[in-house]
C-alpha cells in the first residue's frame, strides 16, 4: 500500500476557483454511496484490450476482466483465477480454476470459456503468438479444469499469462472470445471485480463501474495484480476534464477524489493545496524513446541510424521535457532500470565523450546523402514536444537535413501508423514513452520486436538475428542463462538502433485525502481502495 501523506499546508492555488465545481449530475446523487471519481490521464474510446494497447483500455481491462495468473510485485507469476500444477518434463501445465468464479451475465466461468480466451489473445498478442507455436494441444479435462501440452519445454508460458501489459491475456465467455478477429467485443462481460455500465458510457466523456457484488476474491494479500482484489467502494467513474485547471478546481472542491497523472511543474501548488495528497501509484514509470522508420531512407541504413542515436543527449532531453531531476532517472536499460533484466550492454552508443565525432564519421561513412528527415512533433502533450526541436538541433550540427512537422496528438498517432513514403504521409522519425511494465522482458516488449511485420511496432525494423535470440530466450527455463540472453538481446538493440531509450520518467497522481490505501501497481487499480467518511 502506498504511505499517504497528509498535507496541511494553508497556501492556496493562485487563481483556482472556490467555488463548489458543479459539472456533476452524479454528486447528490453519490452521497448515499460509496462513488469514487477519477480523472484518468486518457480518455477511454476503445474498451476491445485486446484489439488496442492504449494504457487507459488496459487499465479498463482489469477492472472488468480476470486473468488466470497474476503478476505480485516481485516480478512473480500467482494464481490468480486459476491454480496450475506443471508436469515434470515441463510439458503439460494442468489449471484449475478456483471456486466461486462467475460471469457478469451471471454464468458460471468454465474451462472451454477459458480456452477461447487464451485463442483469441494469442491471435493479437505476439509473445502469445510465439508461445502458441509450441503449443501441442489446449483442451478441458473437466468443466473446471483444462491442460495446456508443449511440443518443447517453454520458459516464459507462466510469464505470459501473468503480464500485465500490453496485451493481457484476459479471460471471457466463450461466445465472446469467437468475435471474429478484428471486430470489437460486442459487449463488456468479465469475471472482474468491478461491471462496467454499458448505459452511462460517454465515449471520450464517461465511464461508470459499479462494483461486482459476486466478485469472490483470493485469500492472499494483493500484490499488483495478484492477490485478493477487495473492492471498498460501490462505484467508480472516470470523468473527462477539458483541461488541467478545471481538474484541479474539481479535486480542490471535492468533486473529483483522484487524478491519475499531474504535470510535474505544477507539483509544488498541488502540494500546496490543503487536504490533497500527491505520490506515485505506478512506481515504474515511463521510458522515452526515439524510433526511426527502418522502412524508408535514410534510417535504412544502419550507420545514419548510429550517427543520429550518438547525438541524442538522455540528460539533455530530460532536462527540456521534465525539467526537475527529482523525476526522472537517466537509463540505459531497454527494460527499465528497476526491473530483473536491468542491463547496461551496450550503453557505450548512449553515454560517453565524443559521441558528436564518432557521430559525424559515421554520418560521413554511411553515404548520406541529405535525404530530409520527416521528423514528427505532437503539440498537445508537454512531455513529448521538446525532444524533436532539440534533436533536430542537434542532428543538423552534423549534417542531416531535418524537418520538423507539428500536429495534434491524433493527428501524430494516425501518422506514425503509416508505412507510406514520407511523400505520402509517411514519416522518418519520432519520440514516444512506453510504459515499464510494457517493456520489462524481450517477450512484453512490443518496442523490440524485429519481426518486420506489421504486428511490429511503428518503425518496422528487421532483423532476424534480434529475432532468434528473442526465441532462444522464451525457450530457455533457466532464469540466469534467460537473464544472460536478454543482455544479449540488449546489446543487439542498441548496436542496431532498434529504437534509442532516453531515459524514465515518474508518474505522479494526486487525490483527495478522503481517499486511503491506494494500492501500487503496474498500473492504476481500483480495488482495496477506501474513501473516509
């Protein structure tokens, strides 16, 4: 649980309203009962978490869905729906789901619901795709219980089906797991801890969650995902805010007890703010990376690639886009640097004197030839529009020819979907964040991913090298040689420039001191949460 401090200081906000916020149809009516309301810092358009990797869907994935493990905040794999024995050869995992669990439509959770899960999530998920390779047969022994068969020992299976993000394997009925691929789920129905309110969802405006009085949680401690899920509150909604100073009116007043992120220069006057409480719910974080397109020139060629990774300055692009060194954390972990496979292979090609020179050779060597680098700038989050000025800056002082478009946010995420020629709306470079718990080992890791197909992330890259050593670990059981693999893996990335990490940065919420035992989390959660009288 985090350690909530309680801030009693008399300094005001200059310029917040005192005036009760009134945008609240559901106050009066909330006083009889238990309602939390969040402002989430995404606007939940996509409720499919399978079909989208928006955080905000993953974080409406959980409180609506159930998985059959879950991931405690050592890095471990729990049962969570189900408990699992594993043969000897390591080839047959035998679940069992536990007693009590049933669907939000009232149904009882059996295992043939169970398999069409795992199907479905191992159609849209990659390291559920690589782990179905090796899958010899998936089938029910009894309503309750099914086994998973390999064809060869799997070392990262119980990994999988734990991981938090950013395609977790969710559990659903049946009827909804065979929604042909690529169609959104018709209806929202877990075994979760909290139901979703189909009626009161305002798409980008409203989401309402009522919690689910047949929801029978684990007798373990919660631990991230793990654990028992106790839900404290009879509703949860999330409520939109035009912008920054309306939320802080709301959470001043009262009529908003939760924000999920805050802009960490306006942290000083939150804490001044009496009765509000700020902290870090999501302890991991978020890396920012740069990504060049390896589809399109120049960043086709490798050495272009390594000349413009040697002058991109973690310390520099931190210091423009966060500022305060209080939160954020240089890095050169590909899996974050508080994670089991923290590494530092490779960082040669991020810290160091004489990158710029080393930089200019390569760029001299690779042939370039001042093909224009399209580089993408989002105008919308503070966090993200730095980085682009500056590295074209700087990318310029040593001969490339860069053009930096500005856009919205949507704008940006249409466009660097696209795998036109830059002629055509394509693009050559941009900067992003990734979650940690989205990248914390080379099977998570969507970022990595060298396939070259279009299940890859924005950039494409290739590289079939990269990809063998991602196969040589999801096989290996042995969590030191795993560990050894995944430098290897890292060393590799870098040295081809899969994408260049620049350093993490912290999440900081901020609620109401109305609002008690927050639990810490791979992401937001919502259960074991209490509002004081």
């Amino acid at each position: 649980m985090l350690n909530l401090r309680r801030r009693s200081l008399l300094a005001m906000m200059a310029g917040l309203a005192t005036a009760t916020f009134g945008a609240f149809g559901d106050s009066a009516l909330a006083a009889e009962e238990k309602t939390l309301t969040a402002v989430m810092s995404g606007n939940l358009k996509a409720l499919d978490p399978s079909v989208s990797t928006a955080q905000i869907t993953r974080t409406h994935g959980f409180m609506v869905y159930d998985t059959l493990l879950g991931m405690d905040a050592q890095y471990q794999p729990q049962p969570q729906m189900a408990d699992y024995t594993v043969s000897d050869d390591k080839l047959t995992y035998t679940f069992t789901l536990r007693d009590g669990l049933k669907w939000h439509d009232g149904s009882d959770v059996t295992a043939e619901d169970c398999i069409a899960s795992l199907n479905r999530w191992a159609s849209y998920d990659a390291g559920g795709a690589r782990l179905f390779k090796q899958v010899a047969s998936l089938a029910a022994t009894s309503d309750k219980t099914f086994e998973i068969r390999l064809s060869a020992p799997f070392g990262q299976i119980l990994a999988l089906l734990a991981k938090p993000s950013p395609i977790p394997p969710f559990m659903m009925p049946k009827r909804l797991a065979e929604t042909p691929k690529g169609q959104q789920l018709p209806e929202q129905i877990g075994s979760g801890p909290f139901k979703f309110v189909a009626d009161e969802f305002r798409p980008g405006d409203k989401v309402v969650y009522v919690k689910n009085t047949d929801y029978v949680p684990r007798p373990e401690p919660s631990s991230w995902t793990a654990g028992g899920k106790v839900v404290n509150v009879d509703k949860v909604i999330w409520q939109s805010m035009p912008d920054m100073q309306t939320t802080l009116n709301a959470l001043q007043n009262g009529d908003v007890d939760f924000v999920e992120q805050v802009p960490l220069d306006l942290l000083p006057v939150i804490e001044a703010m009496p009765d509000v409480d700020t902290g870090m719910v999501r302890p991991l974080g978020m890396q920012v990376v740069a990504r060049m397109n390896h589809t399109l020139a120049p960043f086709d060629n490798v050495d272009v690639r390594r000349a413009a990774m040697l002058v991109l300055n973690q310390e520099e692009l931190m210091q423009a886009a966060i500022g305060d060194p209080q939160y954020y954390h240089l890095c050169a972990s590909i899996y974050g640097c508080s994670t089991p496979l923290a590494s530092d292979a490779g960082a040669e090609w991020l810290y160091g004197d004489g990158r710029k020179e080393k930089a200019k050779e390569l760029l001299a060597k690779s042939g370039y030839d001042g093909t224009p680098v399209i580089m993408l700038q989002q105008t919308e989050l503070d966090a993200f529009k730095p980085q682009p000025l500056l590295a074209a800056q700087r990318m310029r002082e040593i001969g490339f020819n860069v053009e930096v478009q500005s856009m919205d946010w949507q704008t940006h995420l249409q466009r660097q979907y696209s795998r036109a020629p830059v002629a055509d709306g394509g693009w050559n470079m941009l900067f992003s964040a990734w979650g940690i718990t989205g990248i914390w080992d080379p099977l998570a890791s969507t970022v990595i991913d060298a396939s070259g197909s279009s299940q890859a992330w924005s950039g494409w890259p290739k590289d079939d090298e990269l990809e063998q050593m991602r196969t040589e670990f999801s096989v290996e059981t042995d969590p030191v040689k795993q560990k050894e693999i995944a430098e290897k893996i890292q060393a590799r990335v870098l040295d081809q420039v899969n994408y260049v990490p620049l350093g993490e940065y912290d999440i900081i919420a901020a609620w109401n001191d109305r609002v008690e035992d927050i639990p810490q989390g791979p992401l937001t959660l919502f259960w074991q949460v209490e509002l004081a009288k």
